[in-house]
C-alpha cells in the first residue's frame, strides 16, 4: 500500500496515520488498497466536441408515433409478458444541487400527504404491471453513500406495494475526490474523500454483483430500460417506446423532449462521425443553435431526459470498453493538513466520472423518441428555480397527481 501511495505521490493519505485506532487504520489501509488509482492519471476535462464531425439525428416524432401507437405497444407488451425487460433506476447520484444529505428518491414532494420520488417510479411500474400482467425485474443501483438508507426506506415502504422479489439493489463504484494539484482529500483523518463514479458504470457494477446477474439470466432479459431519479414524471418500462425501438432495428432509444426555444440550455442528441451521440449546448456554434429545417423545426432539437432501452447484447458486448473519464469540479468537505474539516462554499475539487451517453457510440444507430415535455419531463434538481421541487410539483398537479 505504502508503494502503490508512493507510486502516485499521494502519501499525504497517511498524515495523520499516528492518531487512529488499530481499526481506524485497518480500514484506511484497506480503503486505499481497493481505491481505483487509476482515474488519477486522467489529465484534461473532456475535449469539446468539434462542431464539424456533427451531423443531425433522425428521431419519431410524436405523429408518426400516434400512427402506430397500436402496433409499437403490441411488440413491446409481447416482451413485457415475457418478462424480458428488466427496468434499471439510477440511483447513486449525490444530488448536490438539491441540497439534501439524504438520497434523492427519499425526498418527500408532498404537500397534504407523503409523495416520495422514488414512490412516483414504484407507482409508473405498477401501472405497466397492472396492463401487461406480469412482474417486471427492477434493479436499483445505490452507491456505498447512500446504500443502506434506500434498501431501509424502501423496505419499510414496503416498496409501495411492488413485489419484493423482483427488486433488485447493487452498488456502484466509487472514484477518488482530489484537490486542484491532484491530491486525493480525506474526508476524515481516517478515511479517504470518494464519490460514486458516474452512472456510466452501471451495467459493469450490476455484473458484478450476483445477485443482480443471477436475476439477469434467470428472466433471460433481453432489453433493459434504464432511467434517472429526478424525473418524477418519467414514462417506465413503455410499451410503445420499446414497441418503436424494436420494430425499426435499432440497439438503442432514448426518450427525448423536443427543444422549441433556440436558446435552452440543453444537450441534445446527434451524431458524431456518424454514430449516435450528444452534444452540450455550450459546443454547438450559433449557426447550429438556430438551424431550422424546411417544417421551421429546429434542426438539433432532441433533448435528453435519461430515459433509454438498451439491446441486452450489445452491453454485453462492450461491457469491457473502457468509457472516457470525465473530470467534474464541485464541492467537497474535507481534512485539511491541520485536521480540520472544512466545508467549502465554493468547488474545491474534482471528481472523476464516467457518463452512461458515451455508450452510445458504440450503437450502430439510435432511435430518438419524442415525448410530450409536459405529461413526461419533470425534474427535480435544484433547489429553487428551474427543474426544483417546485416546478415538478406543478407538473406532477397538471397531470392529475394529488399531492
Ligand atoms: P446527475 O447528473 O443529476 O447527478 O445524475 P447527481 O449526483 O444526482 O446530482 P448533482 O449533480 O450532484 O446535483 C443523473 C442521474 O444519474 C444518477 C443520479 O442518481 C441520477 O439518477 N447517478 C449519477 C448515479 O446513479 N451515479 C452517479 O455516480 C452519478
């Protein structure tokens, strides 16, 4: 251990080694021995992407998804009744921007009764239950933050009247925290600072965990619909998307909601080199933002709302592709040499994650499915403003919630 800290100059973890109990010290020592040190030689923030490799994508828009809606629900409650979708919510975030210590899918948005968000995905699920008849497989993927308090929450929620044994919870990894020089931080004087690694890890923490695989190859999945926390509108486990993505070939869908203000703040999919991708809003040149076609819709006009199907096989096929390591900067409590703990009020580190879009690339194409911004898109971000509590609250209201 002492050389593997040598080795990446990184040996500050043991300043204050001297003051801990023997099990302090086991546990360090222990912690540091499983850290990934590898994301440490992660150098530059990604490149931004080069405006010339991207081109626009083909998506469904909601006509041509109303033409077919009875075909495209056919197809997908065939694989429902299957049992061959197994629905994956990510749940490992740290949801710093809301402000809450605790997960987010335990946050009450509520106002005369209690309305968890992770209630409102259990209660989206039921319903698809309900019309196709059978169990549907969920995974909830946690991080070792925020595990424990989940499976508890949920267990004595009594998962809001889901069936147990077809709930699944596995851990994602965790990355180092570093200072701006590339010093890992502790967060105690026996602990080292880590955050979980990004939701792009998700399908290879759910293989290695198994009892997620087992029940993987139990229901001999074959697609999987993996989704965000915040989105307490989010459409799961949708016949009629799954329907779509089967019925024109593709390995991969994602819901999408269609940007009409040539000025929001969204990425949006496209391709790159060809291959299905995104772009952040801050990468596309100004010609780019305001393009329009000959129908006056803008020509990048798909936005994201974390909502995909994968193919099962071509996870498994790149389930060893080593994703870009991205480096994100936020705020992180930590010991400083003096052994205080210090909470900084502005970002003061970076952290290392690996995003679930950059898969995509590897897809031979994607199917964008729009969705209606208002009965499927509300998310829960910040705090106050845009995409808070606030704003999900009035969606979830206009859709007929009572809250
Ligand atoms: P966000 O990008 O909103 O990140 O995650 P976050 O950590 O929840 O929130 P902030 O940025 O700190 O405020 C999008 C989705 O990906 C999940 C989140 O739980 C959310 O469903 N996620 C994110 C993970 O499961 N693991 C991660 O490491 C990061």
């Amino acid at each position: 251990m002492k050389n593997k800290l040598e080795k990446y100059g990184q040996q500050q973890l043991l300043r204050f080694e001297n003051e801990l109990t023997k099990e302090e010290k086991d546990a360090l020592y222990k912690q540091i021995e499983n850290l990934d040190f590898s994301y440490l030689q992660v150098e530059e923030t990604e490149a931004k992407s080069d405006p010339k490799t991207v081109s626009p994508i083909k998506g469904m828009e909601i006509a041509e998804i109303e033409k077919n809606r009875e075909k495209f629900e056919k197809i997908g409650l065939e694989v429902l009744e299957n049992q061959q979708l197994a629905a994956v919510l990510l749940a490992g975030g740290m949801g710093t921007r809301l402000g809450s210590d605790k997960p987010k899918g335990v946050f009450n948005i509520g106002k005369t009764k209690d309305v968890f968000i992770f209630q409102t995905h259990f209660e989206t699920l039921l319903k698809v239950v309900e019309k196709c008849g059978k169990w549907i497989p969920f995974f909830i993927m946690t991080s070792e933050k925020n595990h424990e308090i989940t499976v508890d929450f949920l267990k004595e929620h009594d998962y809001f009247g889901y069936n147990k044994d077809y709930v699944c919870f596995y851990v994602q990894e965790m990355a180092p925290c570093v200072d701006f020089d590339g010093k890992i931080l502790l967060e105690e004087k026996g602990k080292v600072a880590t955050s979980p690694n990004g939701n792009g890890g998700w399908f290879s923490s759910l293989l290695k965990d198994n009892q997620a695989r087992e029940m993987l190859e139990k229901y001999d999945i074959k697609w999987i619909n993996m989704f965000g926390v915040d989105n307490v509108l989010q459409g799961i486990a949708d016949p009629v998307f799954l329907g779509a993505v089967i019925d024109g070939g593709y390995e991969i869908g994602a819901k999408v909601v269609k940007k009409t203000v040539d000025t929001e703040k969204v990425g949006l999919f496209c391709k790159k080199n060809g291959r299905p991708s995104m772009i952040d809003y801050g990468d596309m040149t100004e010609e780019m933002t305001k393009q329009r076609d000959e129908t006056g819709d803008l020509v990048y006009k798909y936005g994201n709302v974390l909502n995909y199907l994968y193919d099962i096989d071509l996870l498994y096929k790149f389930k060893d592709q080593k994703l870009p390591v991205h480096i994100v900067t936020k705020k992180v409590p930590y010991i400083d040499e003096n052994g205080n703990l210090l909470n900084p009020e502005q970002p003061n580190a970076h952290k290392f994650e690996l995003f679930s879009l950059d898969l995509f690339e590897y897809a031979k194409d994607c199917l964008p499915f729009v969705v209606e911004r208002e009965k499927e898109f509300a998310p829960i971000k910040n705090k106050e403003g845009a995409d808070s509590v606030a704003t999900a609250q009035a969606l979830l209201e206009k859709n007929g919630y009572k809250l």
